[in-house]
C-alpha cells in the first residue's frame, strides 16, 4: 500500500512538473481543432490576396469562345500550393498568361482538326504573349505553323504542359 502512494505520489508530482501554471492547458481537440483551420484560414487570406491581381491580368488578354478560365477557376488549381509559392504580381501576371496560351493552344488544335479559318486564332496565340516574357517563342511557333495547318508543336506544348487537365 505504501508502495502505490508513493508511486501514485510520484505520477502526481510528475504532471506537476510538466504543466505550467503560466500556460493554458491545451486538449489535443483543440489543438487539432486550431491545425485544421489554420490553412484554411491562410489559404483565405492570400486568396483574398490574389484573385485581385489574377483578375487585372484576366482582363487584359483575349480568351477563346468556351475556354475562358475565371481568375476564381485559376486559385482553385493554385490553393494546394499556395502556402510553396510566393503569391506576386509577377505570379499572378505567369499563371494567367501560361492558362491563356494553353486556352489557345487548344483551341488551335480544335480548329485545325475542324478545318475551321485560323487567322482569329493565330491572333490569339500571338496575343497571349504579352503576360508572358520569355515566352514569344511558344506562340510565335504556334502561330506560325498554325498558318500551315500544321499543330505539331502546339499538340507538344499541350501535352508537355498538361494544358487539357484543367483547361
């Protein structure tokens, strides 16, 4: 009996060591409770954040009939990794322009299967451009082979680049 006060005593002294009296008690509910909602609430703010710099650049590009992303369609396909990227203008500006050429690209390939007149899309692709430094030669190949009715790098570029996953 001695022996099991004494442990009893010992576990008691124990968990006194381990709380502190200047810190509130924690149950795991809340702290699970306070790590589900914590992204949640950060992937709030930086949408709130960003849609309005994903929306000025929307607006400033052309987008093919039927394959107009949203700039509220482009966070839900950027959110996942919003808390690995940083969320800038220059972000904003890539996102938009990169959806908007494969918007084209797509539409490029639909139209030259369809056998459809190519000139307001070859306009699109070379449009498509602007928010996109670095990013002329893409659509100049496109466009130019598109000319030719040929879609040989357009059809590359779709699939390296994932363009009819989300598009």
């Amino acid at each position: 009996m001695a022996l099991a006060a004494a442990t009893a005593l010992l576990a008691l002294a124990s968990l006194g060591a381990c709380s502190s009296t200047d810190e509130p008690a924690v149950t795991i509910e809340q702290k699970q409770t306070a790590d589900a909602n914590a992204p949640q609430s950060a992937s709030a703010d930086k949408r709130e954040q960003f849609l309005p710099l994903l929306r000025k650049y929307h607006d400033q590009v052309v987008w093919p009939p039927g394959r107009d992303v949203t700039p509220d369609e482009m966070w839900k396909g950027i959110a996942h990794n919003s808390g690995q990227v940083i969320l800038d203008d220059t972000a904003a500006q890539g996102e938009v322009g990169f959806r908007n050429l494969c918007a084209w690209a797509l539409t490029a390939i639909d139209t030259v299967k369809a056998e459809k007149d190519t000139a307001e899309v070859g306009k699109g692709l070379l449009q498509s451009q602007k928010l996109m430094p670095g990013g002329e030669a893409f659509s100049q190949a496109m466009a130019d082979e598109l000319v030719l009715g040929n879609i040989e790098k357009t059809q590359q570029f779709v699939v390296a680049n994932k363009c009819d996953d989300d598009s």
